[in-house]
C-alpha cells in the first residue's frame, strides 16, 4: 500500500513538474498567459489526498518556474534580481486550486470543465484586483478599476484556452495511466 501512495505522488509531482518546465516553450508575446500553471494548479487540487500538497507542489513549481522565467527570458523586465514571487500571482493561484479541491472531488469531464471556467475566471478577477490594488499602474478609483479589467480581458482568452488545453493532456494522461497501472488509482 505505502509503495502505491509513493508511486502515485512521484506521479502526480512528477507531471507537475514537466508542466512547469513546459512553460519555457510559450514564450512568444502572442503567446502571453498560454501556460500550464492553472492546469498544474487544477490537476495537483485533485490528486493530492493531502491538500497541503496539493497547494504546496504547484506553488512551489510555479516559483521555481517564475526564478528561471523573470532572471533568464524577461531579465529585461527586472532591473535586479527576481525572486519571482509577486503576491498577486500566488494569491490567485491558489484559488485555482481551490477550484480544483473543491469541484473535482470526483474528476468527470462535466467537473473538470466547471473547474477550468470557475479556476480561470478566479484567476482573472483576483490577479488584476491585486494588480489594480497596487496602485502603480492604475488609479485607485473605479475608473483605475475598470481600465484595469478592461486592459486585462485579452490574456483571458489565452488563460482559458491553455487552462482547457494543458487539463486536457494532464488529466487524460493521468486518467489513461491509471488504468494501465492499477496502484496509480489507489
């Protein structure tokens, strides 16, 4: 039984971990927001049997992500070192799996789909009330508010569609596998 949880979670972390990395590959600006974190974060809220897990893998693998990310590719961006952790960011992240803790209890497509449009949405609406709470490149009136949102609307697109995309291939990869390897399902 211990082998089977052991097998399971170096699985489910070990998937993770490739959508992680698979964010280096969607670099191009027409590209922007098409990644696999919401998928990552959806996808460890419902395997995980011990949800600090399930926010702790993810988060820590959209970190590291992020370090290699903003002090590599978007060095240009940062004038000093990056320690890529923006509040915001984290915040929303995690509501995303929190979407994936709570709906996808039982994963079944009509689920995971409610999962990738409530995470998705989440995301939207938390990340850019942070931004927009910032106060830095938004004024703090509802005018700064609804400027913020409106700026923000064209990366929802890519958000949901890559959210819909990277779920698709974790989850069916992960479903697929568990019926070739039984202790996967345990």
């Amino acid at each position: 039984m211990k082998n089977s949880i052991n097998l399971r979670f170096g699985v489910i972390a070990g998937m993770i971990a490739i959508a992680a990395v698979s964010r280096f590959l969607f670099l191009t600006p027409s590209l922007a927001n098409f990644s696999p974190v919401g998928a990552m974060a959806l996808f460890g809220g419902a395997y995980f049997a011990n949800k600090r897990w399930a926010y702790a893998l993810p988060v820590l693998a959209l970190w590291l992500s992020n370090l290699v990310l903003n002090n590599v590719f978007y060095k240009e961006y940062y004038p000093s070192f990056s320690m890529g952790f923006e509040w915001g960011t984290f915040v929303s992240f995690a509501v995303v799996v929190t979407a994936g803790v709570v709906l996808l209890k039982k994963v079944t497509l009509t689920n995971l789909l409610a999962a990738n449009v409530v995470g998705t949405l989440g995301f939207f609406i938390v990340s850019n009330l942070c931004v927009w709470l910032g106060g830095q490149l938004y004024t703090t009136d509802m005018n700064g508010l609804v400027e913020c949102y409106g700026n923000a609307l064209p990366f929802l697109r890519n958000t949901m569609l890559s959210n819909l995309l990277f779920s698709g291939v974790m989850f069916g990869a992960f479903e697929l596998a568990k019926r070739q390897v039984p202790k996967l399902a345990v």
